[in-house]
C-alpha cells in the first residue's frame, strides 16, 4: 500500500482499561478490514497506566500509533475524590495536551476523522477548528446510549431522585427498568457530577455519529426504536461484537494449562471486571458458596475494599488478595478451583472449552466476551451502568440469572450455590445455554463478509477514504 492512499483518523480514549481498550479493539478491527488506515491514539491517562493495558499499547500494529500525554495529577483533590468525578477532572486536564497533539499531527498529516470516548466530548470543539468529522464510541451498550438520549427529557419530567421513582423508567425500544437500575451517573441528582452529565449527555447531538459495540439480535428493541425515531439524534452506529484478539500478556498462563485438564463446559469463571470489588463479607459467602457448589471454578481475586469501584483506575498495590479468603479455602478447594489474584487473560478463558459459565459483574466488555463465547451468565452488577446490563442479560435475552441479595444487600452462600446449580447444570442451564449459543451464531454472522456491523463500518470506512480523496490527500 502507498503512502498516498492511506487515510489518517485520530482516536482518543476515556480513562481506565475498560475504556481504553475497547476503542483500540475498534481501531485494531478497522485497520484488519481496511488496510489503507492508519490510527493515531491520543491516550490520556492518570498516574502510570495499568500493567494490563501497556500490555495492549505494545502490541498494537504498526497501522495503530499510540502517543501518551503526559500524566494528570489529581494530588489537589481531596482523599476519596468519586471515582467520576476522578475521570471528568483528569479528562479535562488533559484537553490542553489533546489539541496540542492533534494541530501537530494535522500539521503534517491532514485528518479525516477522529473518534472519541464519550468523557473526551471537549475533543469536539478541536474537531470543528480543525475540520474534521467527529464520533463518539461508546463502549456501553444501546440501551444505556438510548438512555443517555432519553435524560433532558426525564431530568425535565422528574422531580423526586430517580431511585425513589414508583414506577419503571421506560426509554423507547429498552426494557422497562427500575430506577434504582439507573447507571450511576444519575444516582444524585443535586450533586456536581449529575449536572456535568447533563451537560456532556446535551452535547451528544452534535457529533457526526456514534459508534456502539452491540449488535442487532443483541438489543433488537432500541436499534429498532433509534431507526425509526429520528429524534434528532446523531446516527447511532452498531458494529460489534467487537473484542480483544490474540493473548496481549503472557503471565497466567497457568490458569489456561489448568482449564486444558478439566471437562467441556464443567469449570465456573468468576471475576468482576477490571477492577470491581466485593466486601470482606461478600467475599466470604462467595468463597463459601462456591466451595459447597461441588462444582469447579476459576476465580479471579482481588483484595476486599466496600466501595464497590475501588481498583478502577489503579492496580492494588502492596496487597496480597488471597490472604482475604476463610482460612482453609485454598487447601479445601485445591482438586475443584484454581484463584488467580487480581488479573488474568480473560478473553482467552472465556474463549475456553472447558468453561460452562461466568459469574460476573456485567460490564459491558465482559457482558459481550460472553456472548461472543456463547457463555451464560450468573449476574451479579456492581457499579457504573452493570444494572442496566443486567436487565438486557436476563431479561432481555435470557442467558443469565440473577442472584437475589438479603435485607443486607448481600448474597448468601446458599444463593451462590443455587445461582450455580442454574448456570452449570444441564437440566437446569439448558434453555439458556440453547438461547446463548443461538446468540453466539447471531455475534458470528454479523461479524462476517456481509454481516450488519461489518457493512455499517465499511459504509463509515468508505465515506472517509472518499473525504480523504476529494480534499487531495490520496
Ligand atoms: N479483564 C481481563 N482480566 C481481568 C479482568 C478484566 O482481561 O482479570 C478485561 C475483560 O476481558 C474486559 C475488561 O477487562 O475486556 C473489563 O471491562 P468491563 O466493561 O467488563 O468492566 P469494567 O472493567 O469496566 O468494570
């Protein structure tokens, strides 16, 4: 391929690894389907970035140039500063060294397009300076995105906190859902960060399009009811399921050997994102349950913290996270579990025959890597928008159940071990591992030559070669 036929996009990341990598896996898959672009990645970050996403930065293709801005510092914010609140701040800070960067690309190289994470919406201001079209992708699902659409008016028609509303939060084409289910952006309406949000959510409407890692039989009701409606929105994009390829690390490797050695579709994966956490408390009665389950499991293990959301944005550091297990877990599960502290490679677990099911926290990421692998899911959500996920998991696409919590808010030993017996057992599990292997053949097939996703982003891909064309730049 010549120089001349390339055509340059820019793309910039939110914060963390779940936001990160999934625009890279977007990049990574437009450059495989169209060879002529080449991406640059403005990638933003907050202290030193986490082990497990410079493993991605450094194994990205020779298409992708990664540039890091230099670090933001929050030292200035108070101890316990909200973990959104940590992303907008650092996002803004970074705005400067953003537009920096893009006028000395475009000085050289002309840009067609760029695509940005939702909390780089500031991006759009350079993107109009400097002529250039710009997308939001959205690593969450349509129907948060409908959602998102769907605030101005519900902010408007609200008056109580959305949690205490008496009926459903019903958003056209989703699945009615509660309002305590609402993504926790929206969970205090007085507070600083609702109104940023309201803000950045009005401003959704005046980029050239969006891009959303879902899929047509994955969320049938809102990509139907955002077609039809035309409600001044932006044109919403669906191109997945879009996910990790190939191994970036090669530490636990162990647990893949181990998983070589058990039964087809016999061991339970347990983890909860990149970095959700569970109470001390929790923690126990999940360790119990999975002990009294009889069934075999690979747990990742993070360290306990009660605020759910704890290890986001930075590894545990100086922390050994299988001391927090009950004394004699370890030897009492040895021939039945293996536990991997902190991170292990996921994609290539769920990716694996031997594995049956995945306890997970439903972040959007995980929630589509099970698809992809046609592995259902026990639904256990913890933060951010993992509620709303729930409800397209369960009771949208029925392929996972959800374990119900005590008066406590927690999920007894005996619950873990029922949830299991759903997910693992044929005579339970079957229907839904019928739906969720039907499911995978639906995420397969839109991948393909003339699958939707993969016409929608060659349409994108095309309208972008021919801009790059006509301002003689190939
Ligand atoms: N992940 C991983 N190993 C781990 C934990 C997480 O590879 O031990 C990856 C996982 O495959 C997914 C991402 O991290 O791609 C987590 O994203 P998700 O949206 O599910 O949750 P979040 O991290 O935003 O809570």
């Amino acid at each position: 391929i010549s120089m001349e036929k390339t055509t340059h996009i820019a793309v910039i990341p939110g914060l963390g690894f779940s936001h990160l990598v999934p625009i890279l896996n977007f990049s990574k898959h437009l450059v495989q389907l169209h060879p002529h672009f080449h991406v640059t990645c403005i990638v933003p970050s907050l202290g030193s970035l986490p082990t497990a996403s410079k493993a991605i930065l450094q194994t990205l293709p020779p298409s992708i140039n990664p540039i890091l801005l230099p670090p933001i510092n929050l030292n200035d914010q108070p101890q316990g500063t909200p973990l959104l609140l940590q992303i907008h701040l650092a996002m803004t800070r970074s705005m400067q060294s953003v537009h920096h960067t893009l006028k000395s690309i475009t000085s050289k190289t002309p840009l067609v397009a760029m695509i940005i994470d939702g909390f780089a919406l500031e991006a759009l201001d350079f993107a109009r300076e400097l002529n250039i079209l710009c997308y939001i992708y959205f690593p969450c699902s349509l129907t948060t995105l409908s959602t998102y659409f769907y605030m101005p008016k519900l902010d408007e028609e609200t008056s109580c906190e959305y949690k205490d509303l008496p009926h459903p939060i019903q958003v056209p084409g989703c699945l009615p859902f509660h309002g305590r289910d609402l993504f926790s952006l929206a969970h205090d309406r007085t507070g600083l960060f609702y109104k940023l949000f309201l803000q950045r959510v009005k401003r959704f409407p005046l980029v050239d399009g969006i891009f959303v890692n879902s899929f047509l039989e994955m969320e049938t009701g809102p990509i139907r009811a955002l077609e039809e409606e035309g409600r001044g929105y932006p044109p919403v994009h669906p191109v997945g399921p879009i996910v990790q390829t190939g191994a970036a690390s090669t530490t636990g490797l162990e647990c893949l050997t181990w998983l070589d050695k058990q039964q087809d579709c016999s061991v339970l994966y347990v983890s909860f994102g990149s970095g959700g956490t569970l109470s001390q408390e929790q923690m126990n009665e999940l360790a119990y349950g999975l002990e009294l389950s009889n069934h075999k499991f690979l747990w990742v293990v993070r360290a306990p913290n009660d605020a759910v959301d704890a290890a986001y944005l930075g590894e545990q550091k100086h922390v050994e996270p299988l001391e927090f297990l009950p004394s004699g877990f370890l030897e009492r599960t040895k021939e039945r579990g293996m536990v991997v502290p902190s991170w292990a490679s996921q994609i290539e677990i769920l990716g694996h025959g031997s594995v049956g099911g995945f306890l997970s926290h439903c972040g959007w990421n995980s929630t589509i890597e099970s698809v992809v692998h046609g592995v259902p899911l026990i639904t256990w959500p913890l933060f951010a928008e993992q509620r709303m996920n729930v409800v397209v998991v369960r009771e949208g696409l029925k392929v996972g159940v959800r374990p119900r919590e005590n008066e406590k808010g927690l999920v007894e030993r005996v619950e873990v071990v029922e949830m299991i017996r759903c997910v693992m057992e044929e005579k339970e599990g079957g229907e839904m591992r019928k739906r969720m292997k039907a499911l995978k053949e639906a995420a397969a097939n839109t991948l393909k030559e003339h699958g939707s996703s993969t016409k929608t982003l060659s349409q994108l891909a095309f309208k972008w070669k021919s801009l790059a064309c006509e301002n003689n730049v190939c």
